[in-house]
C-alpha cells in the first residue's frame, strides 16, 4: 500500500489485481475438490478489472511502489545460496499449504532484492547479510520504503578456509601470519607465481581485496562467477587433495562435507572495514535479518505476521539446504519433508487464531 | 577458375573478395602484411619491457573513463532517489512496466486458465492449420516434452513472456522496418544502431533496464523486446526493398497514394520475407528469455539457473531440453508459415467452418478439462531425466578430467597468458594502430579506421586493460572454433551420414541457452580462462561448422568435374577448389563465429573468467552502473573491431 498518495486512495480492489504470478501453483485446487468455479469466476472478473486498471492508469503518475498487488499473494526474493533457498522455500510451503497463500519466489541477487523492495516489486529478503549503506538508503533515514525486520535466528560467518588436509600438513597456515609465509602453496596456472584466492561469488558480500592489501599477501583473486561452480571447484580440489584457500561462509551445508577450517585474522572492530581497499581485519559475525517493503508491514496481514514470527537456527536451515543440494531434491518436496517432521518447531510461528487450519 | 559464378550460399555483409582474381601472391602479401604488424607489436612489446614501462608506454589512461563511471553512477543515484517523483518515470518508464508485468502475468493466466489439455490442442491445431501436419507432431513432442519433465508451468510462463516481449517487439519493429524499407536516410541513420545493438551482449543489456523498469518480469518482457528487434526491422527493410520496382511503379502510374502502395503492394508482396524476420525474432527472444532469468524472469530459464547453481547438471539438461523444444517448435510454426511449405489443402469453401470446427473443439477441451478438474500438467507424472543424465556427467568427469585439466594448464602457460601480457603489457597506442593497420589490410581502409576508433573508445571508458584481456581470450577462443569448424564442417560435407548425425546436434546446440555450457566446463577444466574458453567455443561451434558445410555443398558441380578431369587429388580439389570458392561462406563463417565467442564473454564470468565480463556481472548484482555498462560498452567497441577485421574487403561487384 502506498503510504502516501496525494491523489486519494487507489482503488484497492483495482490494485488487487497485478503481480499475482508466475510460480504461483493453483490455490483453489489446493484446497480440494470445492473451489474451481470461484477461480474461474475471479479470473473473468481479474481480467476485465486490469483492463480498467490500465485506463484508470493510462489517465494518471505511476509510482513504483503502487504497483499493484493480490493480497493473497507473497513475493519473496530467492537470493543465490542454498541456504537462503532453504529458508525461503519452507516459509513458501508454510504459506502455501497451511495458509493458503500464493507465494512467489524471483530469483535476484542482494543488492537488486533490495531495489526490488524499493520498487514494490516484492516483499521480503528473508536473509540479510549486512548491508548497512542499503539500508541507509531504503531505510527510514532514506527513501522510506524498507524496514528491518530483526533478526531471523541464523548467525552468518564469512571468512577464508582452507581444506583440513592443508592445515594437517602446515598447522601454522590456520592463521594469517602462517598464511602468509605459504601463499605459494596456492599458486595455480591460472595466478602464475602468485598464490591464488578463489573468491566469491560477484552478488556476494566481499572485502578480500582489502585484506590481501593490508596484510600484505602474495595472492590474486579469481573470482569463480557464482557459488556452484566454486563449491565444483572446491569439491575437485578437495578430491585431489590439491590446496586451495577461498572465501566461504557458514551456514553452508559444504561444511558438513568437507573437512574446513577458517584461517584467524584480527577479529572485526567496529570502522574496521570502512575502506574496502585496506581492510586490516576479519569479516563480521553478521546476525542475519529479514527486510521487509515498508507497505508489506504497514498492511499487517497474517503473512506478515507469520515472516515476522519466524526463526530458526543454523543446524535447522542447513538440514533442509542439505536435502536440496546434496540429495538434489525439489525444493518444494524438500521443503515438504522438513516440514511434516518438524510440526512443533513451526507451528509457534503461525499467527494466533491459524494453529489450527 | 578465375570468373567462375560464386556459390549462392554464402552472402550477407561477408562479401566476397575479387573472386580469386589475383590468386596466391595477393594472399601470400597479406598474410606477410599481418604478420609484420604483428612482429611491430611484438617488438614494441619487449622494447616497452627493455625500458622498464615508461609511463608514455603504458595503457591507455583511465581519467576520462573514471569520470564517465562516476557520472553513470550519479544518474543511477538519481534515479534511485527520484523514481517516485519525477515525470519522465511517473508517466512513462513505470507505466510500460506495470502494463507489460500484467500483460505478461495476464497471458501466463489465460494459458493456466485454458488447462493444459486445452493449450495443447490449440496448439497442435494451429500448428496443423499453418504448417502441416508433420509440424504439428512437432509441437506435440514438445507440450509432452513440457509435461513429462514436470516444467509445464515454467514453460507456459516462458512462453506468456515470449508472447508478450515478441508483441512488443513486432509493434515497434515493423513499421520502423517500413520506414526504413521506403527512406534511404531513415535506413542509413538507424543501420548503426541496429549493428550496435547485436554486437551488444545480452548480460550488458540487463542493467540499464534493470534500473529503468525494475526487477522481474517487466524489465524481462522489455529487454527480450529491445534484444529481439533488431532483425525484424532489417528484414522488414529488406523485404520492402525487394519489392520489383516495377509493381511499385505500376501501382503509382495507376494513381495509387503511398499508404495504398504500401499496403496494396509492398506488404503484400514482402509478407513471406518479413515473416522470416518475424521467426528470427522469435528465436532471439527464446534465448534472451533465459537469460533474462538473472532478472529475476521467471519460468524455465529460472529452472536452469536454479538447477547450475546447485551444480545439478542433470536438471539444468531436463530444463534446457524443455528449452530447445519449445525453440524448435516455435521456429518450424512460423518458418513454415514464411515458406508457405506444407500447408494443408483445404478448399476454400471449408475453411471457415474448419476455422470454427477447430475453435469449438478447443472451447470444449478447455469446458471438460476444467469441469474435470485438470489443471497444469500433474508434477508427479513425469519421467526422470536429471538422474542418469548426472551419472553420465560424473563417469565422463572421471574419466577424463585430468587430461582436460592438463591441457588448461598448458593453454593458459603457453597460449593464453603470453597473449594477454602480449595485448596488456604493449602501449596503448601501438595495439591501437596495430588492430588499425590489421583491419585495413584484410578489410580496407573504412575498416581500418574503425577498428582504431573503437579501440581508443575502449580506452576513453577506462577499462584498457580488462578490455585487453578479454580481446586476447576472444582471439584464442575464435581462433580454435574457426579451427575446429573449418575441420567439422569440411569432413560433414564429404559425408552425408556423418552430416544426417550432426545436424539435429547442431540445431539443438545452437538453441540450448549458453548456461548450461558453463558447468559441465567448470568440472572439467576448473576456474579461470581455459573453462570459459572451452564452454565460448561449444557455442559459438555450430554456426560455423554449418556455413563452411553449406558453402562447400554450394559450389558447383560442373567446377568440381572439371577439376576432376584435370586430375586434382583430393586435397588440392579441397584447398585449391572448394575452400576458395567457399570463401563467401567462410568469410561469414569467421565473423559469425568471433561475435558469438564475444556473446559469451560475459558468461564466461560466471566461471572466473574476469576481465569485462565479470565487470558486467559485478556492476549488475552490485548496482554499479557505471562499471557495468562501461565494460559493456567495451565489449561492443572490441565487437566492431573483430566484425570489421573479418568482414573481409568490399568487393566492386562485377
């Protein structure tokens, strides 16, 4: 809903018409055998109405964040890791199958989630790893269309690791004086005499330059382009028990695969990591956070409250994430089976009055 | 064989040379024209190491281009804090994006609403209806295709957003086409710019219309529009052009106004050609759609991103094949409607009532299946693909994964690094009268000029040295495709078995989106270079082993005899026959080939690649625009020079 609109209200029944969507599976067969008809009856009745609504807008501005929505419908950002997939998928088949919600999930990366809120295009980030000059800018203290949604349980750590069989071998390398006596154990062909930093994927929170600047080590950075073909990458490596030195994160259900340690740099202080390009510090402990569109909130529907309701833990998230990239199940079927096991951890979450649909 | 007519294959901007006129030593004087230029660079190379890198040897300086980044970054900030408040976004950029996002959203529910026995025979009908019956089966191979990989929604949504986007495309496309078709001036003016726009890579296209018209759907529906114009407007030109000057004057003497030659002569008569543009503009649109996925797009090119970012290289093959049918089926659809081939006879008496028997039956598919309850496709009835397909893949990965991972290091010791210290260690302004120097010898001396142009353009956006890097990779990437497609193609067209084998191959790997290239090349030859290499050279493949096919089918077979009779071997009937008579063919071969590599640097990012592309990819997830479209730009500054330099010299027609 727009907060303010100088031209009086948009008519909500008009609004409720746009951005019901692509994923979207049947709600009315979903919920048996009774309801086809009303679908048949509400799609007509959709169809002329956004006909309408294109006249209605065709005669007057457009902001971004009148786009018009389905109040039944949730839209989720699906941001690049399994881990956030995971979270997002067993909130989707919650909404879905216990509250009768369509849901919605488009995949983006971080920053343009964040200007999709902006816009009105979705709802929710459900995992937030930072980003405090975003926030500076869609927050409360800029344009006004985000809000932090406190924390959602999980605790993020990104860091550099190295497989266990380096460390077996030169213990001294698990912190950053060590490491830098070693870069050269990480040379490649594609580093030639310099020692090589598998990075990130490009969407991904990142300071590694600046900490090869401050602390002074021998290495490139090669970006691998996106978590799959780096978790190959090091999953080949590890095969081979060649070394390898990367930027990793937990919680990631690769930890639970491979044998990582984290090499120790001076913890995080606050200001430490201001300049990206000297950055003489660890990455942060990030209590990660749900970030949702101001006018999702403002609308206060059950939805809402149950994505406000919601945590749950690291060991809870990589469960379900090891489900869908190890066993390489569906998503939704993974989503499923954590779901129908773990009644009890999810039922507090939904809002009062639904425990019992 | 001097004036021998040239095979009819082969045409386009490729145009052929003098016809063989001048033989061997004009060659051999410009091959050793190329290679002195080339030992100047190399000269001038160590000579720039001997002294140490002064600093008038360098690269290019990157002032001016800081300045454009950081000027594109302040329109971006403008346009973040301003969206909602001024005009030009509150009455036109948000309304083409919240019309186009219900459209799309609109359409994808008419086809759910229809179920999905009901899309299937509408779609199987009017397949039938316009392009035979052969077609038809076609286009149901590919709604059971849909149905039996469990994507039936993804791929209806996919297919409400080719709708949608090709609308778009053919509203704007054709009358700009007409006009262009009708006014000599118009046509030059926007010639440029649709050349700009196919060099353009897809990735560098998300990110400005990210920011115009948001994420999701909308910005997919337009950006699949604005990529897939192009030919549609060409073709459309070329079709009016093609219209017998004598039916226009006819027409005109009669005392026809213009609209009525137009519409009474032109179109009419141009309609079977501008339908071909319209397919073209399908195709582009399919694989534009996939990558508009990024985007956040749904439907199959979702699945597949999905499936690679999960290394699940078995349901990325189950999307892609869903992918190549859909392709394919709308490729025969509207090539047959083009060629006007196949067509069932139907009188003309019956062809209303058919129209309406075929209507009717639709209406009461769609009646009992919704009565009945059905719905998309049911997920659970579907055949398992991903699971043999990712056992294949890790048995060929254990097999031969160290040899591939050998021969990469060995390309990046020998091949690709002293190439790229070659181009990023020279100064600036050698490399750019080096690439000068080579385009005016193969191509003259406009080409010439362009080429240097477009590298000082390169350099004035500040990225010298990435855009150096990416060319060396560009050269070593074309220069085996051309290899290998010079040596595929020849031994097709020695072979019709081998070449009955390969060409549905080669159809599927041309419509199989770049992505899935990419994994299946990670596993292989790990990060960096040599793996998006490797995955540019699969894809830019097929194209070139089917020109260099069709041009040596092409040449005639009376010359052939000849040559025969005078007791030519085979290898010089090859060399000293074909290939020259060929030449149209490959020279569109090479160039078709290198802006394909080109297409895929940007890719090629996602598996460690850097240089442009990753820039492209970084500016587009970190919001940098100025660092995302100036390294797209560039891409398109190292595409003019690699399509001038191969488009070989233009001939005077004889």
């Amino acid at each position: 809903m727009p907060r303010q609109d100088p031209r009086g209200p948009f008519p909500d029944r008009v609004r409720a018409l746009f951005g019901t969507g692509a994923r979207t599976a049947p709600r009315s067969a979903r919920r048996g055998p009774g309801a086809p008809a009303p679908r048949r009856a509400s799609l007509l009745v959709r169809g002329i109405a956004v006909g309408l609504a294109l006249a209605a807008v065709s005669a007057c501005a457009v902001r971004t964040d009148q786009i018009a929505r389905d109040p039944g419908v949730v839209r989720m950002a699906l941001n690049g890791w399994v881990g956030y997939e995971a979270s997002a998928e067993v909130l989707a088949y919650i909404l879905r199958e216990e509250m009768g919600y369509d849901v919605q999930l488009v995949r983006t990366d971080e920053q343009p989630s964040w200007q999709a809120l902006d816009q009105g295009v979705l709802d929710v980030i459900v995992e937030n790893w930072g980003h405090e000059d975003l926030m500076d800018l869609y927050g409360p203290e800029g344009n006004g269309t985000v809000v932090d949604g406190g924390p959602n349980g999980n605790v993020g750590g990104i860091g550099w690791y190295v497989p266990g069989y380096v460390v077996d071998e030169y213990p001294e390398i698990a912190a950053v004086d060590g490491l830098k006596e070693h870069t050269d154990l990480f040379r490649t062909a594609e580093t030639g005499d310099r020692g090589e930093f598998l990075g990130g994927a490009p969407g991904f929170v990142t300071q590694d330059q600046g900490m090869v600047n401050a602390f002074d080590l021998d290495l490139e950075i090669v970006f691998a382009g996106s978590e799959a073909s780096q978790i190959t990458e090091v999953r080949r490596r590890y095969a081979e028990e060649e070394p390898v030195l990367f930027y990793f994160y937990d919680p990631q259900w690769l930890q639970e695969e491979l044998e990582l340690v984290r090499v120790d740099f001076p913890a995080w202080e606050p200001g430490c990591d201001e300049d990206l390009e000297w950055v003489p510090c660890d990455y942060p402990v990030y209590d990660m956070n749900k970030i949702f569109r101001t006018g999702f909130v403002e609308a206060d529907e059950p939805s809402y409250q149950f994505l406000d309701n919601w945590t749950w833990t690291n060991e809870q998230q990589n469960e379900v994430a090891r489900m869908i990239a190890e066993e390489g199940l569906d998503p939704t079927e993974a989503a499923e089976i954590w779901v129908d096991g773990n009644r009890d951890v999810w039922e507090p979450w939904l809002p009062e009055g639904r425990a019992d649909r | 064989m001097a004036a021998v007519t040239r095979p009819a294959a082969g045409s386009g901007k490729a145009a052929p040379g003098g016809a063989g006129g001048g033989g061997p030593s004009l060659l051999r004087n410009t091959w050793v024209q190329a290679a002195a230029v080339v030992a100047v660079l190399v000269a001038g190379y160590w000579a720039t190491r001997a002294l140490g890198g002064p600093a008038w040897a360098g690269p290019f300086p990157t002032a001016v281009g800081d300045a454009f980044m950081a000027w594109l970054d302040g329109v971006y900030g403008w346009i973040v804090v301003n969206r909602n408040d001024s005009p030009l976004f509150l009455y036109f950029f948000n309304y083409v994006s919240v019309g186009l996002g219900s459209a799309v959203v609109l359409i994808d529910q008419f086809l759910g609403f229809l179920t999905w026995p009901g899309v299937t025979v509408l779609g199987v009908l009017t397949a039938w209806r316009v392009a035979g019956w052969r077609v038809a089966l076609l286009v149901l191979a590919a709604f059971g295709v849909f149905a039996l990989t469990g994507l039936w929604n993804e791929s209806m949504t996919t297919l409400a957003l080719i709708i949608a986007s090709v609308f778009i495309a053919l509203l704007f496309g054709i009358p700009l086409g007409v006009l262009a078709g009708r006014s000599d001036r118009f046509h030059r003016g926007v010639r440029p710019v649709l050349d700009f726009m196919q060099i353009m890579p897809a990735f560098a296209y998300l990110l400005p219309f990210v920011l115009l018209f948001g994420i999701g759907n909308p910005a997919a529906a337009v950006v699949t529009a604005v990529y897939a114009f192009p030919p549609v407007v060409r073709i459309t030109a070329l079709a009016i052009r093609e219209v017998p000057g004598g039916a226009v004057e006819a027409a005109t003497s009669l005392g026809s106004t213009p609209w009525q030659v137009l519409t009474k002569v032109q179109l009419p008569l141009a309609r079977r050609t501008i339908l071909l543009g319209v397919n073209q503009t399908i195709m582009l649109a399919v694989s534009m759609v996939v990558i508009a996925s990024v985007i956040g797009a749904g439907g199959l090119g979702d699945a597949i991103y999905q499936a690679l970012s999960k290394v699940n290289v078995g349901q990325a093959f189950q999307a892609g094949l869903a992918i190549v049918m859909l392709a394919i089926a709308l490729d025969r659809v509207t090539g047959a409607v083009g060629h006007g081939a196949r067509t069932p006879d139907v009188p003309e008496r019956l062809r209303l009532p058919l129209l309406g028997g075929g209507l009717v039956l639709t209406v009461a598919v769609v009646a009992v299946a919704r009565l009945m309850g059905v719905r998309g496709w049911p997920r659970e009835v579907a055949v398992d693909l991903a699971a043999p397909v990712n056992a294949v893949y890790e048995a060929v990965q254990a097999a031969i994964g160290p040899t591939t991972a050998a021969l990469g290091a060995w390309t990046l010791d020998w091949v690709l690094g002293p190439l790229g210290s070659l181009l990023t260690g020279s100064p600036w302004w050698l490399v750019t009268l080096a690439a000068a120097a080579l385009a005016w010898i193969f191509s003259g001396f406009g080409a010439g000029a362009v080429s240097g142009l477009a590298f000082v353009g390169a350099g004035l956006l500040g990225v010298w040295d990435n855009a150096m890097d990416t060319l060396s990779q560009v050269l070593v990437a074309s220069a085996l495709t051309i290899a290998l497609g010079v040596v595929i193609g020849v031994l097709m067209s020695r072979n019709d078995v081998l070449a009955a084998i390969l060409k549905p191959v080669l159809d599927a790997m041309q419509t199989l989106p770049p992505f899935v290239y990419l994994i299946p090349a990670v596993a292989l030859f790990s990060i960096g270079r040599v793996p998006a290499l490797v995955a540019a050279v699969v894809f830019a493949l097929p194209p070139v082993i089917r020109l260099v096919d069709d041009g040596i089918r092409g040449v005639p077979a009376p010359t052939l005899e000849a040559a025969r009779s005078q007791g030519s071997t085979k290898w010089q009937l090859l060399t000293k026959v074909e290939l020259p008579m060929a030449r149209g063919s490959m020279l569109l071969a090479v160039n078709q080939g290198i802006i394909l590599v080109l297409s895929m640097v940007v890719m090629g990012a996602l598996v460690g690649a850097g240089s442009l592309g990753f820039d492209v990819v970084f500016g587009l997830a970190q919001n940098q625009l100025g660092l995302g479209l100036a390294s797209g730009l560039a891409i398109v500054c190292l595409g003019l020079f690699l399509d001038r330099l191969t488009q070989g010299r233009r001939a005077p027609r004889a």
